[in-house]
C-alpha cells in the first residue's frame, strides 16, 4: 500500500470504506479478499477517528484563542 492510499484524506477514506461496505453487500468478496478488506477498512476507520479528533482540537484551540481576546 502506497503512503498516499495510507494517509487520504478524510473524504477519500470515507468513500473508500463505502466502497468496500457496498461490495459486502452484494457478496462481491471471496474469502481471501475478505480479511484483506476488513484490515483496510480498520486503518480507514482509525485514520478518520484521527482526522476527527485532530480537527476537534484545532476547533478548541481556536475558541479558547477567541475568548481569550
């Protein structure tokens, strides 16, 4: 897996997630891509969780920067 398919952006992680969400459904893995999947959609799933809680503590910083004037 290449760094940019690793580190995405929150918007392409969540499509990609989608993405394997729909192929579940229409029982369009085999059992081999199956584990490989889920260990994908595991790392988009942290890296979203990251993104989030980063962008939170930037929202913070930014109206304690606010009140502070």
């Amino acid at each position: 897996m290449n760094a940019s398919k690793k580190n995405g952006s929150y918007k392409e992680a969540i499509t990609e997630i989608e993405e394997i969400l729909r192929q579940l459904e229409n029982n369009e893995l085999d059992v081999d891509e199956l584990s490989e999947k889920v260990k994908r959609v595991s790392q988009l799933v942290t890296l979203c969780k990251e993104k989030l809680h980063n962008t939170e503590q930037e929202i913070d910083k930014i109206l304690k920067e606010m009140d502070n004037k």
